[in-house]
C-alpha cells in the first residue's frame, strides 16, 4: 500500500494509519509498514500505542516480520508460502530476521511444512544460520533446509550421554531430515552411541565500569596557541549522553571514553559500538535493558577459535562465534563488552563539596 509507506518530500497520512491500526483495518503486513511510517514520522512507540493499542513489542514485532515478508516475496517464495503468511504468522517471521533472504524464503517454506511455533523456528532459524557459516554441507546431509536443520539436532544429540536426551535429539533430527542420506546418518545414533564432546564457546569478555577513575572526561581539543576567539568559538558544544559519556560534534563524527585498558591500547584500529545483550550470542541475561559498549580492533581479522568476531549479516554488524574456519569475512575480533557503571545517586557526584554534620 503506497499509504503505508513515507515518501521522502511527501507528508504522511498519520490520521488515516493511526485510524488502520486501530481498526486493524488490513493483513498484519500493512499494519507493520503503517507502524513503520508512524515512527519515521516522529511518533514513538509509546505514543502509538496510546492512539492504537498497539503495544510497543508488538509493533517491533509486525514491523520487522513485514520486512521479513517482503524479502521472501522477493526470494520467490512459493505462492502457498506468501499466501500463508500474509494473513498471518508475524511471529514467525520475526524469528527468521537472523537469516539472508534465501534462507528466510527457506525456513518459512519448512515452518509451513512442518506446523512450527515461533519457539521451534527460532531454534531453526539458529540452526540455519549456522549451517551456512560451513564451506560445503558434511558428509550425508544435503544443502536443503530440513537437512541443515537435523544436522544441528544430530551434531547435539552426539554429544549427549544421557540416553533420554539423545533420543529426543534424534527424534527432532529424524523430524527434520528431508534426504535419505541424512536420515541415515541420524539413524546410525541409534546403534552407535559413542559421545562426541564439543568445544564449549568461549566467555564473553565483559567487563562492568566500577571506579570514577575509569570514567575519563572529553573534551575538545581547541588547537595550539596562539589561537584567535573565532577558532576558540568554533568548538562546538558537547553534552555527554547515558550511559557511556559518548559525545557528538556536526558531522558524523562521535566520541565515547573508554579506560585505558591493555587490550584497548594494543589494538590497531579500535572502534566501538552501542548494543543490548539480546543482539550477543552466549548470553546469560538477555532480556537484560541495560545498554552494553563493544569495543573492536578492525585489524584483527585472523581467525581464532577463542574470541568473538564481528561480520556482515544481511548487510548489517553483528557479533559471532564461530567455532571452526569460516569463508566467512570477518571485519574485526571483539576486544571488550563494557557494562556502565551502576550509579546509585548520580546526584551526589555532581555537589562540589560534601560535609559531615
């Protein structure tokens, strides 16, 4: 719908799209792209909610599944596919947002096949995307996505010893398997119940800021002197922002202090990023709100089973561990996850001087 999309240099009908969602006048996908144009528009989420009832998880949820379904539209998803999901199954298709375009036509033409709930599809879609990290499908599995999917269950249910364990594991991956060879290949664990244990992934490298002293201060650096008051009046204004002090200038260019930390002094093209826990793999607390900083060396990008590397996903950063060599091109090792500080009266820093009675 042309309504449901912001034209640069056009207004946005915001009535008429509050007015949709609120009626839930559409399919689930014109709600997402009409949520999608309210934001772009200016409204929060918060404020869409209050005007629609659409709560704020759930117009992420919409928003992004629709982006899903328009890429496997455009995959040349099978007719049934795109028919199905049109009218519904946001939920799924927001699990399969980790997946290139190719394998999102792929993982919603099995989810149809197979009957899965967002909680299967979303360990499906995992396993996906970990299949494709491999330079050619292992011996007796195909490169199909029932395959990729019942090599990850049968890679699992090798490693386990307790019977019980196992065989559920080899009863999903039988679920999976589309080709004979792969069914065999599950179907040896039967008789063979040797366990093959696998290299655990490593630790995230998380640090939590504790200190005043690891909380440098920046500012702008004027020039040498002599300098005239223009040059002094062109420094712009900075206002550091929560929850790292990162400060901006005009232009693109942003500042964040970091403590001076071995790992961050030896490393050749640092950068840093903004991110949530849930965005990291092999995380404990993932529902954890607080905002973490990853700190990257650029000029890393040999691989090593021991650290955690960022790559290009679908045109995006993300953060991986990839526990064998890779084609996959790798932009740079993960240096440090860095936690704020945890203030409890920030107010009390800011007094000049405090006095006992």
């Amino acid at each position: 719908m042309a309504s449901s999309e912001p034209v640069t240099n056009s207004p946005v009908d915001i009535d008429k799209l509050v007015t949709q969602l609120r009626h839930k006048e559409g399919s689930w996908v014109e709600w997402g792209k009409a949520c999608q144009a309210l934001q772009k528009a200016g409204l929060k989420p918060q404020e869409i909610f209050e005007q629609t009832g659409f709560e704020p998880p759930q117009q992420n949820q919409v928003m992004v599944g629709a982006q899903v379904y328009d890429s496997i539209v455009a995959a040349e998803a099978s007719t049934m596919v795109q028919s199905h999901f049109a009218q519904r199954g946001s939920d799924i298709l927001y699990e399969l947002r980790i997946l290139t375009q190719r394998d999102r036509a792929r993982a919603a033409e099995l989810a149809l096949q197979q009957g899965l709930d967002a909680d299967t599809i979303k360990d499906a879609a995992k396993a996906l995307k970990e299949y494709a990290y491999l330079k050619e499908p292992p011996p007796g599995f195909s490169d199909s996505a029932g395959d990729a999917v019942a090599y990850t269950y049968w890679k699992l249910a090798r490693q386990q010893s307790d019977l019980a364990a196992r065989s559920r594991l080899i009863a999903q991956a039988l679920r999976f398997a589309s080709s004979d060879s792969a069914r065999q290949q599950v179907e040896s664990l039967l008789t063979d119940l040797t366990v093959v244990k696998s290299r655990p992934a490593p630790t995230l490298p998380t640090y939590r800021i504790e200190t005043d002293a690891e909380l440098p201060l920046i500012i702008p650096l004027v020039g040498q002197l002599p300098l005239s008051v223009k040059d002094l009046k062109a420094v712009p204004v900075i206002v550091p922002e929560d929850p790292f002090g990162a400060v901006k200038a005009d232009g693109p260019a942003a500042w964040v202090p970091i403590p001076g930390w071995q790992v961050v002094l030896q490393a050749a093209d640092p950068v840093a990023m903004l991110a949530k826990p849930a965005q990291l793999p092999n995380v404990q607390n993932p529902d954890n709100p607080e905002t973490v900083l990853l700190v990257c060396d650029r000029a890393q990008r040999d691989w090593d089973a021991d650290s955690y590397f960022i790559t290009e996903q679908g045109g995006t950063v993300t953060v991986e561990w990839l526990p064998e060599p890779s084609d996959r091109p790798l932009l740079g090792r993960l240096l440090v996850v860095m936690r704020p500080k945890r203030i409890l009266d920030e107010n009390y820093t800011r007094e000049l001087m405090q006095f006992d009675d």
